[in-house]
C-alpha cells in the first residue's frame, strides 16, 4: 500500500457524526469525541508497521477498526473486496468531499 521509493503512507478521513449517534456514543465512551466531526488517520511504514489515530489521539489498531465499522458500511455480497482494488480505493477517495485540515 506504500508507493514505491516513499518511506510511508499517510491515510486520512474526516467523518461528519450529525447522523451517526453509535459512532458519537463509542467517541464519547473512549474519550476520543471532540465535537460533531471525527477524523481518522492511519500511517502505513515501508516496513509493514502501522500506526493508527482518532482525532489525533494514537490508538490501537482494533480500536480504528471498531470505530470504522460504525462510521462505514459496505453494501452486497463479497463488496468489500472491491476495496483491495487500487483503482475502487482511488475512486472512493476522489469521491469524498474535501475540506482544508
């Protein structure tokens, strides 16, 4: 998932929890909410380690996990392995809208 001749890579997305009272309730109870908006970011090494933030705290991994499965749902069956496709991820990403950080 590293691009070749980069040491890393840098995901991130930004979540709107208005309509997702689940996801603002686990925030809350993991003492990670910070207002109506979420953001999480995971950084991949060239070495296969990963690291995984929500709203800029460092968490674990099962944790980012956890909290994604309440935030994203991935309809019809074997869709989500469109996700391991590079040119669905690139597709998913150019359709999110964008907002400066």
């Amino acid at each position: 998932m590293v691009r070749t001749g980069a040491t890393r890579a840098d995901l991130c997305a930004r979540f709107s929890l208005k309509d997702t009272p689940a996801a603002l309730r686990w925030l809350e109870e993991n003492q990670l909410e910070e207002g109506r908006e979420c953001l999480l970011r995971r950084v991949i090494s060239s070495d296969g380690r990963s690291r995984g933030f929500i709203n800029g705290t460092a968490v674990p991994l099962s944790q980012l996990r956890e909290l994604g499965q309440l935030l994203i749902q991935i309809h019809g069956q074997h869709a989500h392995q469109q996700l391991t496709k590079p040119e669905q991820q690139n597709r998913c990403w150019i359709a999110m809208p964008t907002k400066p950080l």
